[in-house]
C-alpha cells in the first residue's frame, strides 16, 4: 500500500504569471471534467484575464503543489462588500483525496478572515460533486440560492442547471 507524505504538498497563493499559468490549466482541466458549458459564468473572459479577477483587492488564488507537479487550485473573488465566492475548486484526476480539498479551503477562509470578509459561498457548479460533499464536511453549510450575492436565474436557466443549494460559511 502507497501512503502518500503530505509533508510534500504546499499551497502556493498566486502572484506571478507562471502560477497564474498554471492555476489556468488547472482550471481548464476543470472545464473539460464537467457535463455542461461554463458560458453563461463568462469562463473564457475569466481565463483571458485571470490576473485581475483573482489578485488583490479582487479576490486571490492559491495552487496546490503535491511533490513536484501543480495538482489543483481555487480562486476567490469578492462579489460585494464582505462577501466572496470560492471558485473552481478543483483536485486533479489521480490526486483526488479529501485531505487537499480540506487545505485549499482552509487557506481561503484564512485569507478571507485576514481580509475582513464575513461571508464565502460557493456555487455547486464550481465544483465536482465529491468536493461539494467534502466542503460541508469542512464548515460550509448550505444556503439558498436566493440568499447568494451574484444569483443569475436568467443565465442558468439558459443552460437548463436547475437553482441549486449553494454552500456558505461565515468568518469568524
């Protein structure tokens, strides 16, 4: 049996153009795991400027580093004054354990209580169904989708997503 040694992963927050690079492959990887399009999130205007959306005073990013390789990532954008939304996260195939979803989010409710922000939520669809499960193992409790920031019923009803529970946490 191979036991992996989590003394070899880092999470890294992002600030220089290779990380961004490598947080967008991570992302792109995400994109093409999911059964549906991320249009109507405005996915390719994210990715082309992936820099400002997730940098100061905007939000962050922070990749995931098992041994020698970028195996996953999340950013977290500000939406409103003290709010923030978790986006993408994302384990790639092969690295899929609980213990690295549990440290991305970590990481970004840590850095939403250094920031001063009272509230994180995620959208189900920024996630793959068993990180979904994982994060109300982690703290976030679900919410309705009317109670989130940035609700669109318009552009997901476009694609035909249903309006989902959404998961939140807030910062003590």
């Amino acid at each position: 049996m191979n036991i992996p040694d989590f003394n070899s992963t880092s999470i890294v927050l992002v600030t220089k153009e290779t990380d961004f690079y490598r947080l967008k492959q991570v992302f792109l990887d995400y994109a093409t795991s999911i059964d549906f399009n991320l249009y109507y999130q405005s996915f390719v205007k994210e990715l082309s400027s992936i820099d400002a959306y997730y940098s100061p005073p905007n939000g962050m990013a922070c990749i995931l580093w098992y041994e020698y390789e970028v195996i996953g990532g999340l950013g977290l954008h500000i939406v409103s004054p003290g709010v923030a939304r978790i986006k993408r996260l994302h384990i790639l195939s092969g690295h899929k354990r609980p213990y690295f979803v549990k440290k991305l989010l970590k990481v970004a409710i840590d850095w939403a209580s250094q920031k001063g922000l009272q509230k994180i939520y995620m959208d189900p669809a920024d996630a793959l169904p068993w990180i979904t499960k994982l994060c109300v193992n982690a703290g976030l409790n679900e919410i309705s989708f009317l109670d989130t920031p940035d609700n669109n019923y318009q552009k997901q009803d476009e694609v035909g997503l249903t309006h989902p529970t959404y998961y939140s946490c807030h910062i003590a």
